[in-house]
C-alpha cells in the first residue's frame, strides 16, 4: 500500500502460498505512453521489493526476492521467500522502517543549502545496501548543473500541455476534489501540485483542449508553464540521479535503489521529488509508435532534455530511468491515499 507507483496506479497483484509471496505486473493500470516496455511498472515494483525487504528486517526476517523466475512468464517479477534473521535490526533499518508511511512526493520548493557529507554519504550508499553493484547512484550539487537538469525536467510539462494525447492522458489523471479522491485512491490528487491560486485557476482553464491549444498560439502556455516549474524544481540542495542498463533486473533494481533513497531521505527529514517522465518520454521516441504521437519539435524538445540529463549524470550509453530533488522543506500540502492491494491466499 505504502509503495510509490505512477498517479498511485500500483500496477502489482500479489499470490501467497506457505512463506513465499508472488508478485505480478499489472502493466494495463499504468501510464499507457511512458510505461515502455513495461519499465515503468518494473520499476515500480523494484520500489515495493525494497519495501517488502524494509518491512521483513523490522519483523526479524531477510526477504529474499529471486527476479522473474519463469522464462515464460514476464509478467511474474518475482518471488519472495523469507528466512529469520537473528537480533532486532540496526538502528538504520529501524528508520527506514518508519520512514515507510512518512514518504511522500513534494512537489515545493526547497531551500538550496548545502547538505552535509554524512547525509550524502548514506544516500549514495543505498547500492551497496540494496546489494547491487552495477547501478550507481550520483548526486549533483553544481548550481549551474541543477538549473540544467531542472530544464530539462520541466520539458516533461511543455510537452504534456503543446501535445494532445498527453494532455488528454494528463487531465483524466487528476483527481479534482478530496472526496473524489478517497474514492479513487488512484490518480494525481490535485493538492499534491502545490499549486498557487493563480495557478490553479490556469489549470482549470488549460482542462479544455480548445483552450490549451489557443493559449499555447497566443501566450505560449506551454512554455510559461515549463518555465515556472524548471524554477521550482531548481529550488532544491541537490539532484540525484540513478543510471543503470537496459534489461528487466536492471530496470526492478534501479526501483530498489531509489526507494532505498527515498526512504533514507525522509527518515533524516528530507523531502523529496521523484521525476521520471522525459527519461520515459525519450524511450517513447524508439518506438514505431512516436512519429504518430509527437511533432518533431516535441521529439526534438525530449532528445535534448534527456541528453542533457545523461550529460550532467555522466551516464554514457546507460539508461537514466530517474532522476529527484532533494532538500529541506517540511511536509508537503496533501498526500494520494493509499488503497489494499489484490492478494490471492493459496
């Protein structure tokens, strides 16, 4: 329930039969562009691994998930067994144990402050505690780099609000009210975006196509748009990014990683910012679908963007499947409710 998932889409099922948990995609619940190749959803359920294998070590167990098992079947990522584990957990396990209902996506911006190198130190070491050594975990502290990357973030929201099929996509996502939201329990609940009156009386507007697209001939809406949110994701102490290779472990444990971090962030009372969209934008673009559903300005716009991520993160050939701000802010203004999840008892 507590695991991250695009608009709380939780795109997962569960099977449990004697000590063994059998976790499955549900790919169809999660966003029908960025979702390639079903990396999205893996990703995803790398998150909920992590936090299977947080919650285990406070009940004194080792969850010990083994990656698609059957050859034939994708759609099983993986089954976790469990063994005991002898004394009471670290100290660290503890808290990231209580950082799991505390974690949120805060969309504010930060103060930009240093951090200190005890805080960088454990971020960068999730990894290593995750036991997978051929992801790396970078941090960006550089001013001028941070204002690249967060560029290159708010191209995610020109393209969403200049493209059609992504606006549609985008507004059937929002959750307009409380109530409608403790209904859904899926989507993105308005009050996440922290959004400042007259902001919010854009997007209301900017809900019509017809608007949209004669905003964007007259005042370039898009671009103002992308503008103001490259400001605040800049407002940060610093970017992390995760890069990893192109196979399906890679894409689970590069979710591994980041939650790791995610829960490490907020259990030392930072807040966080997960972006994912251009880096999933930018595989759309290789499949046979995208001259369909991009111009090619917008293409042009998201192989930019995300060559700029891969430049400053120093990725190569590698693939950056995500990217967060980190910084100090306090909570944020509303939280997605949590929903059970699908578990069928053997």
């Amino acid at each position: 329930m507590q695991a991250p998932s695009g608009s709380n889409s939780q795109p997962w099922r569960f099977e449990v039969s004697g000590g063994t948990v059998s976790l499955f995609m549900l790919p169809e619940k999660d966003h029908p562009v960025l979702n390639v190749n079903q990396w999205g959803t893996l990703f995803a359920h790398g998150a909920l691994i992590e936090n299977i294998s947080v919650a285990a070590a406070h009940h004194g167990f080792e969850a010990i998930p083994y990656l698609f098992p059957e050859k034939t079947n994708r759609n099983l990522t993986a089954q976790i067994s469990f063994r005991e584990k002898p004394g009471n957990g670290t100290m660290a396990e503890k808290e990231l144990w209580n950082a799991i209902p505390k974690r949120a996506t805060n969309r504010k911006p930060y103060g930009t402050e240093k951090i200190d190198g005890q805080i960088r130190e454990r971020l960068l070491a999730a990894p290593a505690a995750v036991g997978v050594y051929d992801i790396a975990l970078k941090l960006i502290d550089d001013r001028g780099q941070i204002a690249t990357l967060a560029q290159a973030a708010s191209m995610n929201e020109r393209v969403i609000f200049a493209n059609r099929q992504l606006h549609e996509l985008f507004f059937k996502e929002i959750v307009w009210t409380e109530q409608e939201e403790r209904e859904r329990k899926t989507g993105l609940y308005l009050k996440t975006l922290e959004l400042k009156p007259p902001q919010l009386s854009a997007l209301k507007l900017l809900r019509s196509w017809t608007a949209a697209r004669a905003m964007n001939a007259l005042f370039g809406a898009a671009r103002g748009i992308a503008s103001d949110n490259a400001k605040v994701y800049a407002a940060c102490s610093f970017y992390g990014g995760v890069i990893c290779g192109t196979s399906d472990t890679d894409l689970v444990h590069a979710g591994q990683i980041t939650e790791r971090a995610w829960l490490s962030a907020t259990a030392m009372g930072l807040s966080f910012h997960l972006q994912t969209g251009v880096n999933f934008l930018r595989l759309r673009l290789e499949t046979p679908e995208s001259e369909r559903l991009f111009s090619l300005a917008e293409a042009n716009l998201i192989r930019n963007a995300y060559d700029n991520i891969r430049s400053v993160f120093q990725a190569g050939d590698r693939f950056v499947p995500a990217m967060f701000r980190i910084g100090r802010d306090g909570e944020p203004s509303a939280r997605s409710s949590r929903k059970s999840p699908e578990v069928v008892w053997k």
